[in-house]
C-alpha cells in the first residue's frame, strides 16, 4: 500500500510535575491518498495526542510521521484542522475568514478576483453561500462548524484533520453536518483523519476506524475495514446487517474489550493496595 501519512513506531510523552508521562507508545498507522479514516477510543487515550503530532503542533517523543514523503516537524498549509469549537476570528465575516487562510495559503498565486471565486466556492460547498457576510456571533454553532470546514477545504491541504467537529452541535444537526460532509468527501475525495465519540458516526463515514486502546501508553488497538458501499444513506443502513455487525464490532472493542482492561488494572491496583494493607 502506498501511503500517503505514514505514522511509525510514534511515542509520546509528556513532561509532568510528577514526572514523565506516557500518553503514546508505539502507534503504527499508514493512511492512503482519498482514505477517510476515524480515531475512536475511550477519553484521555490520545485520540488527540495524535492528531496534534499529525498537525505538528506537537513534536513525537520517538518515532513520527512521513507526509508523502516529507518528515512533520512543524504546522504547514498541507495540514488543516477543524476543531470542535470552530476557531473562527470573531471580528471577521464568514467570508473574510476563509479569505484569511486562502490569502495565507496561496499568497500572490491567485488573482483578487480567482480568491473571490475560490472562496465563495468553497461557501457554497458547505452551503453557507447564503449567511457569508455574516460574523460568527451572527450564525448558529452547525453555520459556525460549515465555515471552519470550509476553511480548512479552501486550502486545499493534503490531509484533513478533523479534532471531533460535530461534537458539540445537537443530533438533528450532526446528522446534516455528516450527510453534508459524506457530499463533499464524494466530490472531492480528501483524505481525513477523523477523531469522533460516535460509534455511528464513524462507521457512516470511515473507509477504516482506528480503535485505540486505553491509556497511558495507548496504541492503536484494531482496525476495522468499513466497505460499505457509497453513496452512503443512514435510513438504508439502519436495517442493513454489515452496517450493524461494524457497529457491534466497535461498540464491542469499546466495552467489552477496552473495558476489561481498565477492570485488569482496578484489580491489579486493589490486589496491590490489599498487599500493602497486609504488610503494614
Ligand atoms: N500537554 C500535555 N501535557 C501533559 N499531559 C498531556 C498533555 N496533552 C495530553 N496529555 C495527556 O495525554 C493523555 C491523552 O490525552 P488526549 O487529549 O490526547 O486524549 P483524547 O483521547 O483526545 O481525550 P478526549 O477524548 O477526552 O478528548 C491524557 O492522559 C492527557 O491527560
């Protein structure tokens, strides 16, 4: 497989007031040009850790990553992000908030007039075309999550990265921001890392979901293959049978799986503690 990211061998640790902390240890992962792929995992894993090395925000203790064949050290216009609180200049426009990054990102290449296009284009994917003259306190949080998407798409980065972006918007909403970004992913085949907590979610929209396994030192645990056929449609999918053995499979690593590992360790600790009892 030719891959265009390619995580190895990545370690990562923190330096804490109590001493060093492992948050990372030994996460492999190879993403191929035009994969969407989802991080799931419990909360504090490291889903983030990730995404933040991947964005070169954070520099790997060991290991690290390859994009298409240059090493990450720094943040770079080939990486976008989308996080879940939008991170929009509140003082600027819709509009003007994309054209601040396509500026950023394109500079002198593009004409006053080709940045205009490009970025009422990019608008106008996310059907925002209609509220662009708007201020991000003007427009609700699922407008204020189409324009950061925008933004990130109007750079036209090699990957995308998306830090759980529909996570604080309400369900009716998040189904729309999904079907929206399924349309998007058809017509111009990104390649995502997404982190999400929604095991629907992830399988409505992965190629492959990435199952980590909890911390400290969190790996990747399993990867499940999602080959369900595109276009996708949650109505359809919800009597289909894949759709619901995929779905199980990850509700069972999440909770079955990941959670007996958590009971391992709190029956390790009490054994540890009831010795210690014993001793004293
Ligand atoms: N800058 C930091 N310094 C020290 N520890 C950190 C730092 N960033 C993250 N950690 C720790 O690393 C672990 C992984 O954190 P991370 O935010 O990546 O998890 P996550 O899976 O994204 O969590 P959530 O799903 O709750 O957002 C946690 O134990 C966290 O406390």
């Amino acid at each position: 497989m030719s891959a265009l990211l390619d995580i190895s061998q990545m370690d990562m640790v923190f330096d804490t007031p109590k001493g060093p902390f492992t948050a990372l240890k030994g996460v492999d992962l190879k993403i191929k040009k035009g994969e969407f792929v989802s991080l799931i995992g419990h909360s504090g894993c490291g889903k983030s850790t990730v995404l933040n090395v991947v964005a070169g925000l954070y520099q790997a203790s060991q290991g690290g990553v390859v994009l298409n064949g240059k090493e990450v050290n720094e943040p770079g216009p080939d990486r976008a992000v989308v996080f879940q609180n939008h991170s929009l200049l509140p003082w600027l426009t819709a509009y003007e908030n994309v054209e601040l990054a396509v500026k950023q990102v394109f500079g002198k290449a593009k004409s006053r007039a080709e940045v205009k296009e490009w970025v009422e284009h990019n608008l106008k994917l996310v059907h925002m075309d209609h509220a662009m003259h708007k201020r991000p306190d003007e427009i609700s949080g699922g407008m204020k999550q189409r324009v950061g998407i925008a933004r990130a798409l109007a750079m036209q980065p090699e990957i995308l990265l998306m830090d759980e972006p529909f996570g604080a918007l309400d369900a009716l909403t998040r189904s729309h921001m999904q079907d929206s970004l399924m349309e998007i992913q058809n017509e111009l085949n990104n390649t995502v890392i997404m982190i999400t907590h929604d095991v629907d979610e992830a399988v409505l929209l992965s190629d492959r979901i990435v199952m980590m396994t909890n911390g400290p030192a969190a790996t990747v645990g399993e990867i499940l293959d999602v080959t369900l056929e595109r276009p996708r449609d949650r109505l359809a999918l919800a009597e289909d049978a894949e759709y619901n053995r995929l779905r199980s499979e990850v509700l069972k690593f999440l909770y079955e799986k990941q959670r007996k590992v958590e009971h391992i360790s709190k029956a390790a600790a009490a054994k540890k503690e009831q010795k210690a009892e014993e001793v004293a």
